[in-house]
C-alpha cells in the first residue's frame, strides 16, 4: 500500500524559538508573555506508555522508538524514571529525585533516547511523583539523614513527619513500623543486630539498614567495660568516643547547635574510619564491642545494651501492625515505605526539581504527568511552581541564576508571574495530572494544568457499551445469587470507616486531638469530647462526596468547596442520628473558617485554616482506600465497571451523555488525556468490552452462571472456621474475571474445541487467575486482609482454582472447561467488535488518547502486577510491517474480519486512526465537537459525531450493543440488520467527499445529508471518515 503522507510537520518536543536571557525585570516580563502565547498551544498529539525498570530499560526504549513512530504515535509517555528503591517495577518509590535510576540505564543511554525521539520528531511526557518518596532503607539519603540526626537533619522538614505526636515517648522520634514481630520478640531472636564496616555502624534487620546516631556511639563501647592497659590507638578512639558524646542531641532545634553538629559529625566518623584503618588493636577492640552487644539468642539480658542503644536512636523500632494508630509520618495512602513529602514547603520543591528543569532548560520534555496530586497540603500551589519553573529554564536555562525566591525560582520570573493573569488553558507548560473526579465532578478551572490522566473518559466510554435497560436484572440475580441485598453507597460508607477504624486510625486520631484543642478555647464547643470529636470526623469524611476539597493556606474556599463540605455534614448527620448534630455543625464551621466570637480570633483561625487542610489531605486516601481499593472488590454485581474513578453502582452511559463529557471536554479540557488503560486499572480495556456484552444477556449469563455453580458445589471446601470458600460472592466475581480475561484462541474459530487452554498457555493462565484472586480477595477484605492474613483461605482459594482449571481425564472430564470453552467464544466476537469501537473513539474524541503499552493489539490482562507482564514488541511490530506491505481496501478488511484473534484488527484501527491524526492535527486538537444523530429502527446502536476545523472534516462512527442488534450471531452487521437506520449530517456537509481512513473507499454525503448505517458499516465495524 502507499505510506500514508508524513504527518509530522513539527517535532513537539524542541521546535520552538530561541529566547535570550533576559537582563532586566521588564525583559523579563516581555519574555514571559512572549513564551505563554508560543507556549499555549504545545502539547502532544497521542501519547504511548512504557513501564520502565530493569527488565525494560532506555535501550530498550530506545529500540522501540522507530516502531511507535511508525504506528502513528507523536509523544513516548514514561513511567518515573528517577532513582528508585532497587528492583522497583513501577518507579513510584523514588529515593532521589536528581538522579536517573541507574537500573534503567545511564545519562548517556539516556541522551540516546532523547536523541532518538528527536529524530523522529517526537516528544517525552514524563511521570514525576512530588507526593512522596521510598523510605529506601540505606539508599534514600535525605531520609537517612533524618534516621541519623533528627530534628537536627537539614532534611527534618522536607518530609511529613510529626515530631510532636500524642504518644510522649514518641516525641522527636520516628515510628519505624518495619518488624515482623513484636519488638522484643525480634530483638531477642537475634533479628536487629549491630553492624559495623570500617567505623561506619549500621542496625540491621534482614535487608534493612539503619543509621546510628554518632552521639550515641559510646554506648556501643559501654558494655567493655575499664581497660586496663589500653594501647596509643584504643587511647586514640577512647577520647574520639568522648568527642561523639558531646556532640548537641539530635533533638535540638537551635539553628547554631544544629549546624554544630552538622560540621563536626563527618569530621569525627572520618577520624574512626582512618583509625580502624590504621589500627588492628581497634578493629578487634570495635569487633569485640559489637559481638558483645549484639546478645545471645536465649539470654535476654544479653541485649539489654543493645535495647538501649535503638532507645537512644532517632527511630523506634515497632511492629508492622502499630502503623495504623501510632505511626507518626504521613504516608501515600498506608503504606508504611513511602513517607509523604512536605512539597507546600518552598525548599522542599528547589531541592526536587532541579533535574526537571535540566530536562525543561534542554528541550527535553513535552510535558509532565504529576502522580497523586491530591496527597499534596496544597496541590495548586505545587502546579503554578511548576509553571514558574517552566518559565525560568526557558528563560534562564538549567541552573538558577541571580536572586531567588525560597522556592529556587529567579525572583524575576515569580515576580512577572504575579503581574501575569493566567486564564484557564492559557498555562504555558503541558501537565496532567492524575485527579479522579467523582461523577459530575469537574477539575478546578483555576488550576494551571492541561487536564487529567483521563479516567472519567475510560469510564464514559465504557459506560456506552453497557446495556442500561438490564440494570435490574443484573442487580436481582446478584441479589439472590449472594443471598443478600447490598446498597452501593452504604457499602462505600462502611468501608471508609472500616479504613478509618483499622489502617488509617492514627490519621483520625490526630485530626481529632486538634480539634480538641481548638473546641477547648471556644467556649460553646469545649464540652465536646475528643471521642465525640473524632466519631464526627470520622463521619464527616465517610460521607465526603469527593477526594478532596482545596482550601488553601490563604483560607480560600471555593464555592464548589463549600457545597461538598455542607453535603458531606448533611448526609453525615442521616447516616448517624446517634451523633449530636451540634458536634457536626461545629465541625462544618470549623473546615468552612467561619468566625466565632466563641473564642480567640487570630490564634484560634489559624489553628482552624490548618485543621482544615490538614482534614482535606486525609479525605482521599480514605476514599481510595474505601471505594477503589475494597468496594470495587466487593460489590460484584457487574465488575465491568468497578474501575479506578468509577462506581460500581453505575451501570451503562447513554449516548447523550457520552456526547455532552465529550463537548464538555472539548470546550475546558481539550488537553486532557483520553485513556482506557493504565499501570493502574483493575482490568484491560478488552476485559472489560467483551465484559459489557454479558450486560446484553442478562438470562442466558445467569442460566450459565447457575450451571457452573451446580458443577462446583462439591469443589468448594469448607475450612477450620467453618467458611466456604470462595463464598459466593467471590465466586461470581470470579466467573466474571474468567470469562472477561479467557486468552483468545490462536485460531479464529467459534470451535470449543479451539478455545482449549493446554501445556504453558494453561499453566500460565492458571496462576495468573490465583494470584488476581489472591489480590483481590484481600482487597475486598471481607474473608482476608493484608493485616490479617488467613493462610488456610488463601491456600483452599488456589486449590479451588486449580482444581477447576485443570485439565479432566477420559473418565473424569472437566466439565467446567468444556462449557466455558462453549460459552466464551462468542462473547468473546462481540468483544472484539466493542473494542475497536472504543479505540476509534477514543482516538477521535476531543483530547489527547493515551495508550498503554501493548493495547494496540487485543490484551486481556487484569490489575498488576499482572498488567506489567512484558510486552512482545517484535511480534506487534512483525505484524504492523506486514500489514503496511499490503494494499489498503476492503479486501484486507475482510481478511481481517476472518482472522479475527490474532490482533491485526486492533492494530490496524489504532494505527489508521492515529496516523489520520496526526495528518490532521489541527482537526483533532481544536476542531468542534458535532454529535450526529440517527434515525431508524437501530439508532440506539449507532455512536457518530464530527470534529470540524475551518476546511478540515472527520466524520466517525461506531455500533453499539451488537450482540441485541444481532440477536447473538457473531457475526459483521448486515444491510438487514441496520434496516434504513441513517446518520444525519449537518447541511454543510451535502457534497462533500470523504475517504474511509480504515477501508481507502470514498463517501460523499448524498443531498439529504445521511449516510446508510449498512453502507458505511458494510465493510468494515467501525467507520473515520476523513476530507
């Protein structure tokens, strides 16, 4: 076939003007207007995500870069990429953030990759996580700066860290919940032993690593007692011992002693290291020190030094369980090994960005897609930095320079910027941010961003693929089939207060001590109680209606802010009766900072301002932790669409909405990002297309569902605790993940027979589903936890697994396999036909379409780690070259159509799409968003709308809910079966000629202006019409 023309006119990620540095405060000013209007419009045309790490490294990238531009795609979209704890897999757990991960590769292959993106005229948007960092043990040296020095470490304050918590013994330490055991119970096994190389002393326990505080050096010597006649050496060390022991504590917060200490520390542990070096007396007397403190398992009054060695120590050792009331750092969501970072703090934001303006001064980035924002004290504030930030690299280049502002921006450029009146979407640099929005919700038009990672768009389009008029049906056999009716919003209820009760307690507990110091100098709430304070917190925030609100340090409440305050207050006072609504009216007073002449005004607003934010930082986590991560694995009506910044209440979008999120988007949002999978959904986009079908066939999904559970009444064990496993819920939920995620057979074939799963291939998939189920039971934390594992459940759960699917014998076949294999096939076509409808809207509506490595063919992965499986790139790009080599008409399409599992279908779709994109650029950035009705017998099964820029056209089109339009034949619709159903186009479009982007057959709009829905559809399920 002929290439399609060169669509890439401009390389997005350094095709811009040279701007001098300017001199002056008005140049500056001048400059900075120039680069907002060159700016305004720069963002990326589709962007690709690669996981990497150090499977998957930049040379492999690099490798991948031709392939991806040949596709069609315009921007290469990057995990984190800055070092990370060893062996990560996602980069999410950063350890420095100014230095590449050396597991990824070098600063060299680095600049390859860069260099190979150039020469393809494509850009990097690149994943950073400013919320938090991995606690790292030993390879984080900001933390382990606070480990050593405390409240005297230069980086005390850089992280979330509460030195003065409710527990006295806890004041100016921090928890360490990283013991398997109780403290002492490890402590005597001989588990946390001191380490010594070289002078440098170190706690370990396992692969953990700790530092000593120098000041408390001298106790490890105590236990030796008075030598009698030590040598020049040991003399030497004995007076190095009394000089660490002078040293000021590391509790202090004078700047002076601080700074003392901070001086002579390297000094005096370059003196023990040359001194171990020198000496063999000292390395024995050392040596001799560290055996006897270490204890001997059985004796426990051997490691009675030892125990008072880790008392003196910044940190306090503690159980893992502890966390969840005592832990006093903030965390990302609750897990304990990333600690939140204080990015509200203007040093703290100097001090981790100096690599990303390296990367912005050099042309290097196209944008950034920032991780968690709601976690941040104040997520705005961090997103106009980053602008500020973008401005003062273009403008100055990649090192500060002259005076700067706390934050390490020029004081020129934040000074230009205040005089700057920045309109929604007119921001600079290109950021997305990952922001779930609750439905209806829209993203604060004041922020400085681009968009969101799109989620409500992976939602929405989902939503349209699923029947609406089965709802009920749905909903009752899922009724009778758990035995049980369950309300969605009492269940989100319920488990963000089971969140609260159990991994986030010691949040709340805070929370509510400050809120009782601040109802004890108001005369009209100090009778409150802290319990009676914190069981209204707790309520409060069970009843949030979103993630969070955005109050900032100024105390500007937004009128959307007010309104999900008031909501939540309203719907708590319902759902508890037993709470004195009087308690929950003071609370709505005090996060609204409404004056009262109850008590003092200046000190008590702003105890009040920081009470309130802090409370807002907390309201996410709780939701995350309650809906995403528990609900969506609980309520398993419909699982399709238990997905992160969805409800599993829902269940379908009409055609009208879908349309009206698409204009919305286009008019607010064009930026953001249009996905349907990610690192972070719970299943793939084709697991859940071919999962919508079943919202077509409410009966006969039932009456399948009720055979298979008659098949394995008996395979279901009953354990110790007298519980049935999987229980019926599970188990719904578990037929529902085998048939959405069933590999596609490597024939195309409705065959039963070809839908066997044998050898590896079952192998394979066998433990895949154990371990998803193993993931999500405990996440649906009903029958298991991850705080209490249940060892005996999880194991009958793989055994029933793998009893059910593996392979039968002659004489005691696997009935369960033959019907699934009958079943799935052609649930599995009309799948197949919802997922290149969604790519193709999803490549055409208004916004950027994000795809997640792999799912330009057909992918059936489930949540990770499973979806980080490695992709096999070489096969995809086989397949692409082949398809490239052949002549575009509708006689490949029919080829296509007839090898229908082997993922060409897809790949054609995305790569059609995205190269007509990328042709009409302009079309698909700023063009008008046109739905276009249909008329007939099947309208409802039609989706269409145009994009219309100046001269350009695109018309695109999509069936919907094939399997009822087809009365479940997998097969292409027929002229019958469409009827007289037809498009209606708008009257300017009478005459125009288009060309079908995925069949090469010309379209001209007849003079009544509609178009057949059996012509258009007749060769092909899906339809971009391009002028």
């Amino acid at each position: 076939m002929t290439r399609m023309q060169d669509f890439r006119t401009v390389n997005e990620s350094a095709a811009r003007a040279a701007i001098p540095c300017p001199e002056t405060p008005d140049e500056t000013s001048e400059l900075l207007q120039k680069l907002m209007e060159s700016q305004r419009r720069v963002r990326p045309g589709s962007t690709y995500r690669l996981q990497f790490n150090h499977r998957f490294r930049f040379l492999d990238g690099i490798r991948l870069i031709p392939y991806l531009h040949h596709l069609g795609v315009t921007t290469l979209y990057a995990s984190p990429i800055l070092a990370a704890r060893a062996g990560s897999m996602h980069g999410y757990d950063i350890t420095d953030h100014n230095r590449l991960n050396p597991e990824i590769g070098t600063e060299e292959e680095f600049q390859q990759l860069l260099n190979e993106l150039r020469r393809h005229g494509m850009g990097l948007l690149l994943d950073v996580v400013p919320n938090h960092m991995s606690v790292g043990y030993g390879t984080n040296p900001w933390w382990q700066d606070v480990l050593q020095n405390g409240r005297a470490s230069n980086y005390a304050n850089f992280f979330d860290i509460d030195w003065t918590p409710l527990k006295p013994d806890l004041r100016d330490k921090v928890l360490l919940p990283i013991l398997g055991n109780q403290y002492g119970e490890e402590l005597e096994a001989g588990h946390i032993v001191l380490a010594n190389e070289n002078g440098d002393f170190r706690i370990k326990y396992f692969e953990k690593v700790l530092p000593v505080d120098p000041q408390t050096i001298p106790l490890i010597f105590r236990s030796m007692g008075e030598l009698r006649k030590p040598g020049d050496a040991v003399r030497r060390l004995l007076a190095l011992l009394s000089a660490f022991s002078e040293l000021p504590q590391h509790t202090v917060s004078e700047p002076e002693r601080a700074y003392r200490r901070r001086r002579e520390i390297p000094f005096l542990l370059r003196r023990l290291t040359e001194l171990m070096e020198q000496s063999e007396e000292v390395r024995e007397f050392v040596k001799s020190a560290v055996e006897r403190i270490n204890g001997i398992p059985g004796d426990p009054q051997s490691f009675d030094a030892l125990h008072e060695l880790l008392e003196a120590q910044v940190y306090r050792l503690a159980h893992w369980r502890v966390s969840g009331e005592e832990i006093n750092y903030r965390r990302f969501f609750d897990v304990n090994d990333l600690i939140g970072l204080r990015m509200e703090d203007p040093q703290v934001f100097a001090a981790t960005q100096k690599l990303i303006r390296r990367l912005l001064a050099e042309d290097t980035l196209i944008g950034l897609r920032i991780d968690h924002p709601d976690g941040m004290f104040n997520p705005p504030q961090y997103f106009t930095r980053l602008q500020m930030l973008f401005a003062a690299a273009k403008l100055y280049g990649p090192t500060p320079v002259g005076e700067l502002a706390e934050n390490g921006i020029e004081m020129a450029v934040q000074n230009a910027f205040g005089q700057y009146v920045m309109k929604p979407g007119e921001e600079p640099f290109y950021v997305v941010v990952e922001k779930i929005l609750e439905e209806d919700e829209l993203l604060p038009r004041e922020w400085p961003v681009s968009g969101t990672v799109g989620y409500e768009f992976a939602n929405a389009v989902n939503g349209i693929f699923i029947d609406e008029s089965n709802q009920k049906n749905f909903t009752n056999f899922y009724h009778r089939l758990i035995g049980e009716s369950l309300n969605v919003d009492r269940l989100i209820y319920q488990a963000k207060r089971l969140i609260m009760y159990s991994a986030l307690s010691n949040e709340v507990n805070v929370l509510s001590h400050m809120l009782d110091e601040i109802s004890s100098t108001n005369r009209r709430a100090r009778d409150f109680t802290r319990k009676v304070l914190r069981d209204a917190i707790r309520e409060a925030i069970a009843c949030f209606p979103v993630y969070r609100t955005y109050v900032d340090e100024r105390g500007n409440i937004s009128n959307r802010d007010r309104k999900y305050i008031q909501r939540a207050i309203a719907s708590a006072k319902r759902m508890n009766s037993s709470l004195a609504p009087e308690v929950l009216d003071f609370l709505q007073d005090i996060l609204l900072l409404r004056e009262d002449s109850g008590g003092p005004a200046i000190h008590g607003y702003r105890k009040q301002l920081y009470f309130s934010l802090k409370f807002q930082q907390l309201t996410g986590p709780v939701m995350a932790k309650g809906l995403e991560d528990t609900v969506c694995y609980v309520y398993n009506r419909f699982i399709s669409v238990n997905e992160v910044g969805g409800n599993p209440g829902s269940f379908g979008v009409s055609v009208g909405e879908f349309h009206e999120k698409n204009h919305k988007r286009a008019q607010l949002w064009p930026g953001s990002l249009l996905t349907t999978s990610t690192h972070d959904t719970k299943r793939s986009e084709d697991v859940r297309m071919r999962l919508d079908v079943l919202s077509e066939m409410p009966r006969p999904w039932a009456a399948q569902v009720m055979r298979w559970r008659r098949i394995h009444r008996g395979k279901r064990k009953v354990i110790a605790d007298v519980r049935i496993v999987p229980d019926n819920n599970e188990e719904y939920f578990f037929y529902q993940t085998l048939v959405g995620s069933w590999p596609l057979a490597k024939k195309a074939s409705l065959s039963p027979s070809d839908w066997a799963l044998e050898g590896e291939e079952q192998r394979t998939y066998i433990a895949r589903i154990q371990e998803y189920m193993q993931k999500a039971v405990h996440e649906g934390k009903i029958n298991l936890s991850w705080i209490n594992p249940n060892p005996e459940y999880s194991d009958e759960l793989r055994r029933f697994i793998d009893r059910i699917l593996s392979p039968g014998t002659e004489s005691k076949p696997n009935n369960f396999l033959r019907l699934m294999q009958e079943f799935v096939p052609r649930l599995a076509w009309f799948g197949v036909m919802n997922s290149l409808a969604e790519t193709l809207l999803k490549l055409t509506s208004p916004g950027v379409p994000d795809l997640y490595q792999g799912q330009e063919i057909f992918d059936f992965s489930l949540v990770d780690p499973d979806n980080r499986r490695p992709v096999n790139f070489d096969v995809i790009e086989k397949q692409l070259n082949e398809l490239e080599r052949r002549e575009a008409g509708p006689e490949l399409c029919q080829e296509l159509l007839e090898h229908w599992t082997d993922g060409r279908l897809k790949l054609w779709t995305t790569h059609r799409a995205l190269c007509a994109r990328s042709a009409a650029s302009e079309l698909f950035r700023y063009g008008e968003y046109v739905p276009l009705a249909a008329t007939g017998e099947r309208r409802e099964h039609v989706v269409a709308f145009a994009r219309q820029y100046e001269k350009a056209t695109a018309l695109v089109a999509v069936p919907r809910l094939n399997f009822t339009m087809l009365n479940g034949e997998p097969r292409l619709a027929q002229a019958k079966d469409w009827s007289l159903t037809r498009l209606r186009t708008p009257e300017e479009f009478v005459g125009i000629r288009f060309r079908n982007a995925l069949t090469e057959e010309s379209v001209t709009i007849p003079g009544n202006g509609e178009l057949l829905c059996s012509e258009i559809f007749a060769n092909f399920p899906v339809v971009l019409l391009i002028n």
